[in-house]
C-alpha cells in the first residue's frame, strides 16, 4: 500500500515580487508500507523544505502530494491536524519543548491530543529504554540530548503509521545513537519511516536511500 506518492512537485520562495528561489523541481517519490527511508544531501538543498511539504506545513507550488491516498491540499485544517496527532508524528531537527511544563506534562500533554486513553508514564518511558528521564522534573533545564529523546518519545506516543524524522541522531549522546537506530529498526516492524540525515550509519540501517540535488531527488 502507497503511504506516500509525490508526483512533479515544485516549490519556491518568494523573494520579493518578482523573484523567487526555485528550491525543488520536478520531485518524484513513492513511499510504500513499511518503508524505511532516508534523505540526504546538503545543508540547504531543501530536505527540510520536503518535509515540511508532506506534512502539510508548506504549500506546493506545482504536481501532487498524496499522504494515505489524499491530495495533501485536500485536507481541511482539522483533518491534517488529526491526521498529525493520529496517524503520522514528526521529531523536527529544532530543538522544541515546552519549557514551562515537566517532561512528565510534556509527554501527557501530547497524549491527550493524540486521543490516548489511560497513558502511563513511567511503563512508557521504560519501554523505550529512556530511564534517565524518569529523574527529571522541568523541562527547561534539559541537555539537547535529552530534549532530543523527549521529542522521540512524544512522536511515539501515538504509534504513528508514518514516522517522519528531520536530522533524529543531532544532539543524541553518541553512545544512545546506537540503541536509538536498533529502536528504528523495530518500529519499522509496524511503521513506515521518512528520514532526513547526514548521519552515514543510518543511512546504512535505510533500506532506500534517496539524494536531494540539483533540487530534485534521486535514488
């Protein structure tokens, strides 16, 4: 079954009003069940900017962007914004939290959205083998690495069919990357994942790599 297909997809940016900076042309991509995708390429050639698209975060230009079967246009503000909190998760390459909250609060918080009866902490956390979070109160005085792990933690929360990921080894303590590239491995047991990287050693865990160049994409 297609999860996603991008036909002819161009986008750009409007300068001012008469220029505007052409960042993809013409991408094609089909992204079956249970894919495990990764992205690479170079800082700024529009990996992000792709990411964003499918999300729904970003307009297109020109072609077709179709998530489960329909025309990411299509969607109303409120369905994309289910289809978010229900069925795809995304970790950003952003460092994002909220701060005035605990990381107990921050992980119920998004339970809640994502509609999740009867969310246990402590069983969650342990779960994906994150213990060290568990002695932590407020969320403003996290390392990047442990707002990185609270972001993946979040995304899972909903046990997305599409798990959308922009840079997901930054900022992880070099000896978690290991445990965190097992973990992706088996959640693509029952997931479809869309990675960006620069990071060789997932991209070798992949099984498809795609380049972004030239402002399109290539396998």
């Amino acid at each position: 079954m297609e999860i996603l297909k991008i036909q002819n997809l161009s986008k750009s940016y409007l300068i001012n009003s008469d220029r505007k900076n052409e960042v993809l042309k013409n991408v094609n991509l089909i992204v079956d069940e249970n894919d495990y995708i990764a992205i690479v390429g170079a800082s700024g050639a529009g990996k992000s900017t792709l990411l964003n698209v499918i999300l729904g975060f970003l307009n297109y230009d020109e072609g077709s962007v179709q998530v489960f079967s329909k025309e990411v246009k299509d969607f109303t503000d409120k369905e994309i914004s289910d289809l978010r909190s229900k069925k795809i998760s995304f970790v950003p390459q952003d460092l994002i939290v909220f701060p005035a909250l605990t990381v107990k609060e921050n992980l119920e918080m998004k339970a809640d959205i994502s509609g999740v009866d009867n969310f246990d902490y402590e069983k969650f956390i342990k779960k994906y083998d994150m213990e060290e979070l568990l002695q932590l109160n407020s969320a403003k005085n996290l390392s990047g690495g442990e707002i990185k792990k609270l972001m993946i933690l979040r995304a899972l929360i909903n046990e997305p069919e599409l798990l959308i990921l922009d840079e997901p080894t930054a900022n992880l303590d070099e000896e978690y990357v290991d445990k965190f590239l097992d973990l992706l491995d088996e959640l693509n047991k029952k997931a479809t994942l869309i990675c960006v990287t620069h990071d060789s050693r997932l991209k070798n865990r992949a099984k498809k790599v795609y380049k972004l160049s030239g402002k399109n994409l290539s396998e």
